[in-house]
C-alpha cells in the first residue's frame, strides 16, 4: 500500500512508467478479429440508466478489497446488468492483471481498460487485449506529470479505441472539454491523496451536461440514492468499484444500485 504525505498520483504514474519500461504492457496477446462495442454508445442507452462495473481487487490506500475472484466478479457483474465493465489493470497496488482485461472483453459488453496510461504501449495492450476504450487522467497532464494528452488520445482512435477523459477538480473539466474524448468522467476522489474532495458533483456534472458527450460520475457511488443523484444532475452513466468489490454477492448489489432513466 502506499502511505504517508506523498503525491499519490504521481507515485502511481512512476509507477506506471516503470511497468512500461519492465515490459509489463507488452505481454498481451492479439485478441482476433472482434468488435468493439462502443462504451460512449452504452452510456447513451434509452432503457436503463448505465452503471459501468468495476473489477477492482485491492486500492493503494486499502489494500485489499475483495475476497472474490476477478472472473466471479466479471460473470456476476454481467448477470447483474451492467452497461459495461471497467478493469483495473495495474497489478502493484490494485492487484490487477492485463488478463482480467481479457477476461472481462469474452463476456461481449464495452469494457475499459482502467490504469495510469502515460505511454502509446499501454493504449496498443489495452486495443491487442480488444477492450473497447482506455482511461486517461487529466490531472496527470495538467500537472505535468505525463506528456502528450492528445497523442494519446489520437493513438487511441487510430486503434479503434474510444478515450474516457478523468477530471477530479473543475479546472481539470473545463481542460478535458477541450479534447478530443469520447467520454468525460468526473471523479470526486482527490487523486492526490486518494480522499474524497469538495463536493463538487452539481458544478462538474453541469459543465459535463453543456459539452454534449457522454459524462461519467466515478468514485463514492455507494447507494442507489448517490446513483440517482449523479443521474438527476446530468451524468449519462455512474462508475462503481468499491462498493461492487466489497459486496458479499456484487451481482445482488448491482441490481440494488439500479434506478432506472
């Protein structure tokens, strides 16, 4: 676990650039010719309002999550009804796996590669791996801590990818609405200390709600009553991790988080 005052953020993106260097993201095998559902297109479903489920084992700040399998969480998680399904993939502090990713893409639902993505070799696993789209940090970008946001994002594209953009902070919502992703998440996580920030969610989700594309509500989605909120405020879809992970049956947690359009 990481601990202790540091920057978490750019810890975990060292971290990443590390894993690049030791060849973590190159050890992935072509899925074959597959389609790619479209995440933005889930996200715009008229019949359900979409939860986007995460496979999420441990976090940095509280090890480990779940006592479940990551393939029980991707078949409870695709029984439950999830519009897709989000992956964690850094396997030091989220005990995650480029495998799970693999996983989770056979179950036919759009699926993100979820991670600190600084580098072109970690877009081309997440498209040999046939997820349907890669999560970038605008905070990382913003603050200098990675280079080349909108190479990353037109590498993606050129790859048959779509791009989640991650803002924590409004600064960061009026950056990412000037890119070129597909889809615009707002996390009410710090990421710098992995603590829940201002509550900001009414502001962000506005902004998000003017730019016109999908919008994702991510992080202390913990009741059906936060889900409907995000949803009464603008979001196109909600992100849920933890409290799927830690659930006793994740699939029975799933259907209790769902609130219709």
């Amino acid at each position: 676990m990481l601990s202790g005052p540091e920057d978490r953020l750019a810890s975990l993106v060292a971290n990443a650039r590390e894993l690049v260097e030791c060849g973590y993201y190159s050890d992935t095998r072509a899925s074959g010719k597959r389609e790619r559902p479209s995440m933005a297109a889930a996200l715009r479903d008229p019949s359900d309002y979409p939860i986007v489920a995460e496979v999420k084992l441990a976090s940095p700040t509280g090890g480990r999550l779940s006592a479940h399998l990551a393939e029980e969480l991707i078949e409870d998680f695709r029984l439950g009804g999830a519009a897709a399904l989000s992956v964690l993939t850094e396997p030091r502090y989220f005990r995650g796996s480029l495998r799970y990713l693999e996983m989770a893409v056979r179950t036919g639902l759009p699926v993100l590669m979820k991670d600190f993505v600084v580098d072109d070799r970690q877009v081309e696993a997440a498209a040999r791996a046939g997820a349907s789209a890669v999560l970038l940090i605008e905070g990382a970008f913003d603050r200098g801590m990675a280079f080349g946001r909108d190479g990353l994002i037109s590498h993606a594209h050129g790859l048959g990818l779509e791009v989640v953009l991650e803002a924590s902070d409004l600064q960061e919502v009026e950056a990412a609405r000037a890119s070129e992703a597909d889809i615009l998440a707002y996390n009410r996580r710090d990421l710098r200390t992995f603590r829940p920030g201002p509550d900001l969610l009414e502001e962000a989700l506005g902004a998000l709600r003017a730019d016109g594309r999908p919008s994702l509500a991510m992080s202390l989605m913990a009741s059906a009553e936060d889900v409907r909120r995000a949803r009464d405020l603008g979001a196109s879809g909600v992100l849920v991790g933890s409290a799927l992970s830690t659930a006793p049956c994740p699939r029975d947690r799933l259907r209790a988080l769902q609130v219709g359009r």
